[in-house]
C-alpha cells in the first residue's frame, strides 16, 4: 500500500464477501449461525456498524 492509501473496506464488506465466496446465501448463513436473516442483511449493509466479536467469529467459522 502506498503511503496516502486507506482500505476502504468496512467490516461489512468482508464479512459479505466471505458469505459470497462461501456459496451461501443469506438465509443459509442465518441458519448456520442460529440467527435472523434480517440480522445478516443489516450487518452486509453496514446498518449494524459493530458486530460482536461472537458473530464475526462464527461468521468466519460457517464460510470457511
């Protein structure tokens, strides 16, 4: 990365990508982790800003 360049990617970002490249959809994603659809959606879309350490941890478990 060069000197004045951020990563413009926010957590939700990754955290949608990581669901993408998985193969799952939203609603299977919510199965795995024993939660609402609506709750990935708001996470993907960055309405839930902070997600739990709990959640991204799992998250990452169930699209590995």
């Amino acid at each position: 990365m060069e000197g004045g360049e951020r990563v413009s990617s926010g957590i939700h970002e990754i955290l949608r990508t990581c669901r993408e490249r998985a193969g799952l959809t939203q609603q299977e994603l919510a199965r795995k982790l024993h939660v609402e659809r609506s709750t990935i959606a708001k996470v993907e879309t960055g309405v839930i800003k902070s997600p739990s350490y709990a959640l991204v941890k799992e998250w990452a478990s169930a699209t590995n």
